[in-house]
C-alpha cells in the first residue's frame, strides 16, 4: 500500500514509519475512536473505508468527511502539546476496515531519529488546510447542484473498483452532510440526475452510471 503522504519522505524514513505502526482492523460498524477521546495515533488507511462525524451544538450528527485507502486520519494526534489533546470527532468503519496506527510517542521519537520525517506532520497539516480550503470555497462560491456533482466525483474517486458503474453506499442524509446542504434539497438534485440516466438511486446508496457526464455538470 502506498500512501501519497509518505511519497516525499527517503525511503530509510518511510519504512520507520512503516515499521513503528501498529496494524488495527474494525469489523463494519465499529469505532475507530470516539470524539473527545484522548489523540494518541494516527491512523493511515490501509482498506476497507472509514467515515468521519461530529456533533452539532443541537446534539445531531453531522457527517464530514468518508475516507478510503491510502487516506489519514487523526494527524492532530502527532502535534507536540503541553495539555493532553482530545479527538475532535467520530470516526467508524462502515465496512471491514484495517488501518496502520502511528503512536504519537514513536512518531516524535522517529523525528529525532529520521529528521526528515519532521516534514510528515507539516505536509498532513498542509494538506488538510487545502482541502477544508477548497470546501469553504465551494460552499462560498458554487451552488448546491455543482457541490453535490463535485462531492459525488470525490466519493467516485474514494469507492472507484475498475469498470463499470460505481456505487456509493452513503445514504442521502450523509451526502447533505457533506455538501452542507438540507436533505430535501439535495434529493431534489438526485432526482433530477436519476431523470437525466446520470445515477441510480436505491435503499442507502447511490450508483453512478454516468461519470463523465457527471463531470461535465461539476465542471471539473
């Protein structure tokens, strides 16, 4: 498994790390870790997918982000604290999933030894500026039809097998979620995608038919 945030490390650093991570496997439905839990690892995705949530100040559960191999999570784990750092949202598998879990303690003690991994945590904290970035940008500048075409590109990306239509098995409330829109309007968006032959709707998941017709209308 190659994961793109390792890619700029030498390779003597990248197997350390390789190597001081703890493999961990979840069944379907089980918590990776819980939000307010302590921060003591991150977590690098080796299979299966692995779905991010918070808690709004009215007590829902707001979905933010779904994750697939060669994804990251938890990086605030491995920033240098005096006070203990807790996790700030949910995160569970929604199907089998196993990933590589790297202890805050080996990593800092891996920056000692390979400077060069002190790089990692720059580019993991780089990286998540640009993609919270460009949500904020989108939810800004792009109305919701083109938010729920682009959103629906980034699940294709994270759920693509090879040929043949893609099916994503996220419920409509958990796209709402990520697109920050209401549920009723973004079924409204798919029902108008499902008339034009671009996707299929079923019970709790979504199959993209059409996806380069999907990537006219995002304008991606």
């Amino acid at each position: 498994m190659d994961w793109p945030l390792l890619a700029p490390l030498p390779a003597e650093a990248r197997d350390a790390v390789l190597a001081v991570a703890r493999s961990r496997t979840f069944a379907r439905g089980e918590v990776v870790f819980h939000e307010g839990d302590p921060a003591n690892a991150l977590h690098l995705v080796r299979s299966g997918h692995l779905i991010v949530r918070v808690t709004a100040p009215d007590g829902e559960r707001a979905t933010l982000n779904l994750l697939g191999p060669g994804d990251h999570v938890g990086e605030l784990a491995l920033i240098p604290s005096a006070t203990p750092q807790q996790r700030s949202a949910t995160v569970l598998a929604l199907d089998r999933a196993e990933t590589l879990a790297l202890p805050a303690a080996a990593f800092h003690d891996l920056c000692a030894r390979h400077p060069p991994v002190n790089g990692l945590l720059v580019g993991l904290l780089a990286e998540r500026v640009r993609e919270l970035s460009a949500r904020l940008l989108e939810t800004m500048h792009l109305g919701l039809d083109r938010r729920v075409y682009r959103c629906l590109l980034r699940l294709a990306d994270v759920y693509a097998g090879g040929a043949g239509p893609v099916v994503l098995p996220v419920t409509q409330e958990q796209l709402a979620d990520l697109v920050g829109g209401t549920r009723p309007s973004v079924n409204q968006v798919l029902g108008r995608l499902q008339e034009q032959g671009v996707i299929r709707l079923a019970r709790g998941r979504t199959v993209l038919l059409d996806l380069p017709a999907l990537t006219r209308k995002a304008g991606a």
